[in-house]
C-alpha cells in the first residue's frame, strides 16, 4: 500500500485514525504507515459466499456457504488476535456480511480491542446495517465501484443494479459517521474512469480513494489479459501523484494497492525534488510487498496464506494451531523464505536497486513466472538503476 497523500503531500486522513494506538506511540506520525511494524494487518474471509460475480474475485465465491468455520472457532481466533495485538483486522469475504458469524465476529473484536475494518461490495449496507457497523466501532468501510458508469461496472460485478445500491451502501455507511473509501481495480475497460471516479470520491465527501491492481488470482487469473499496459499505469500512477498534491487541501487520501512498484515509480516522477530522499525513506521503511510478513490472509476454512493473493501457499490453520503459533512461534520454511526473499530474487528485481523498497508482486511473479523468486512482468520502473 502506498498513500500518495501522505508520501508527496503530508496528508492522510483514514489510514492515521486506523494506525493510531498505544502499539505505535514509539513511532513517528509521520512514519506511522512507513513503519518498520512486524506484527501483520491480517485479512480474513469470513466467507466464501457472495452476492455478485464479479470478474477478478481471488476467492472465485458462491452464492450458497462452504465449510466455513463456526462461531466458537471464530471466536477464538478473535482473542488470539487481539492478544497478539495485531494492528488491523479486514473483515472480508466473499461477501462478508453474508456470513452468518459477521456481526457477532465484529462485536466480539469491539470487545477485545482489535481495530477492524471491512471490505465490501457495498450492496448490501442497508441504514440499519450501517448502524449496526458504527456500534461494532468499525473503524473504516472500503466499497468497490469499478466504472463510473453504472452499466459498466454492473457487468464486472455480474449483477444489475450492482452499482447503485454499491453507491448507496458507501452513501449509508457515511452518513452513519464511519470512515470509508471508494476503490477501483485497475483494469484495461475502467482505467479511463479514474479521474470521474476520483471526483465522485470528492462530491460524495469520501474521504479516501484507493486503486488497485489486477492480480492474477482465482477468476482474476481468466482476465490476466484485461489488465493495462504500462504506459497506462504509468498514466494512472502520475494522475494520482498530481492529484494527491493538487487536492492536499481536501479531506481526501489517495492510495494504490497490490503494486509496490508505485513506489519506486514515484521516485522516478520525483528525480529532480528536493522531496525525493524523505519519500525513499518512508518507502523503505514500508519495505514493499508485505506477504508473509507485514500482511496475512486467514481463509473461511482456516487456511493461513502468506498473502490473500497467494492461495497456493498454505503456511498451517487455525482450527489445528493458533495463529500466534503459526506466524510468529513456529513460522514454515515457505514463510521464513518470504521474509528473507529480497535477497534472492531472480531478474529485473534482483538487480534493481529499488529492490529494497519495491521487490515488486511476489503472486504476480509466481503467475507469469512459476517461480515467486522471479521477476515482476508488470513492472512500470523505467530506470531501474534508481
């Protein structure tokens, strides 16, 4: 994740009011995002089950449940959670409201002190639902709108009617006073639509507006040829950066996801700024793709993976050990390899000197390469020499 607002513009909005904590006063609130924290933001799927169909989904969801786990197993995983006092929790799915255990999950998390967000469709955030999100204390709510266009992003979502009622649930859970954001993934059809979604962000007072990239996961990987070009992403990447500067006023963040060669691309833009040096320093600090490390993902049915994008890898499961345990006590080969895989990447990432900051999409890599050692083929960092 890269918060162009706070890297080129000293502003951010949401993801301060998330990251404060007792666990982070050592850090400077400057840096607190670029932090150097080695406890991870864990995404769980709550569910396999969704209400759309959408074209990129890394979780490939239905609409009927799966083995997913019980309440009492939720539960606890919950407190060892919070006792290991991780610094978000990301409710998602499928469709997280759609699992049965999902208000009962966050209200348990309100109690332990676990700082949870949620990341949805929006569809099916109703006033009442959004109430019920605000008392949970809920600390941000990120819906996805891929077009400006309702008719487009309908048909990615595989739903009519899919993008007003997502506008409405992102309308709701504002109005119920939570912090939420707009996101796109970045694809060959939308990626035109970002400056009209971006001033939708603005007249709606959303106070954050994230992109993300396609990542060849699950249904993703049957559209890997739908992602952009470079110099597409390249144009999407420097109309951010502009725009973080430009709206620096707003109450508004701008951020990219799934792609830490943003960074490095950005201190390609940044050659000639006297800004530059801070920047690098917040970037490695962030220390580019987080798998394994500063992120992981927990499935429906348990599975720990290294990273939401990276179902392959399946590092143990929370109904045999703890979390604790898996992650941190006694962590697999494959996780300690991700941890210390820097310095043995192959080609254009091994050598390049923004390695330190970027090492570019371990999962992407694995996909075009076979090999999660391999170079990223998507990357846009024209002078790798930094």
């Amino acid at each position: 994740m890269i918060i162009f607002s706070k890297a080129l513009a000293d502003q951010a909005t949401v993801w301060e009011a998330l990251r404060e904590s007792e666990s982070c006063q050592d850090v400077p609130a400057d840096l607190l995002r670029f932090s150097a924290q080695t406890k991870p933001v864990v995404m769980w799927n709550l569910t396999r089950r969704c209400n759309l169909a959408c074209s990129h989904c890394y979780m490939d969801a239905i609409p009927k449940e799966d083995d997913e786990m019980s309440l009492e197993e939720g539960m606890r995983l919950t407190d060892d959670l919070a006792r290991m006092k991780i610094p978000i929790l990301i409710l998602t799915g499928g469709e997280p409201l759609m699992s049965r255990n999902f208000f009962s999950i966050a209200f348990h998390a309100r109690e332990a002190g676990l700082r949870t967000v949620i990341s949805t469709n929006g569809t099916l955030i109703t006033p009442e639902v959004a109430r019920l999100l605000a008392e949970a204390k809920i600390r941000y709510v990120g819906v996805s709108l891929d077009s400006a266009l309702p008719a487009s992003h309908d048909k990615f979502r595989g739903v009519p009617g899919a993008f007003d009622r997502a506008l409405q649930g992102l309308r709701n859970a504002r109005d119920a006073g939570l912090k939420t954001g707009l996101r796109i993934t970045l694809t060959r059809d939308n990626w035109q639509d970002v400056p009209a979604l971006l001033n939708l962000a603005l007249e709606e007072n959303i106070p954050r507006f994230c992109l993300y990239h396609l990542v060849p996961t699950g249904r993703g990987a049957g559209i890997s040829d739908k992602d952009v070009s470079s110099e597409q992403r390249r144009s999407v990447i420097r109309l951010l950066a502009e725009a973080a500067v430009e709206l620096k006023d707003k109450n508004i963040e701008i951020l990219t996801t799934d792609s830490p060669m943003d960074g490095a691309y950005l201190l390609e833009i940044l050659k000639d700024d006297p800004r530059r040096d801070y920047v690098r320093k917040l970037l490695t600090n962030a220390g580019g793709c987080s798998a394994g490390a500063k992120v992981a993902n927990i499935s429906y049915q348990g599975d720990v993976h290294p990273c939401h994008f990276m179902p392959q890898v399946v590092v143990g499961n929370v109904r045999d050990r703890s979390f604790q345990d898996i992650w941190i006590d006694h962590p697999t080969p494959e996780l300690l390899a991700l941890r210390g895989i820097k310095s043995n990447l192959k080609g254009a990432c091994g050598s390049c000197n923004y390695r330190d900051l970027c090492g570019g999409c371990r999962q992407k890599a694995y996909y075009y390469n076979g090999d999660l050692l391999g170079e990223d083929p998507t990357c846009i960092v024209e002078n790798k020499c930094g």
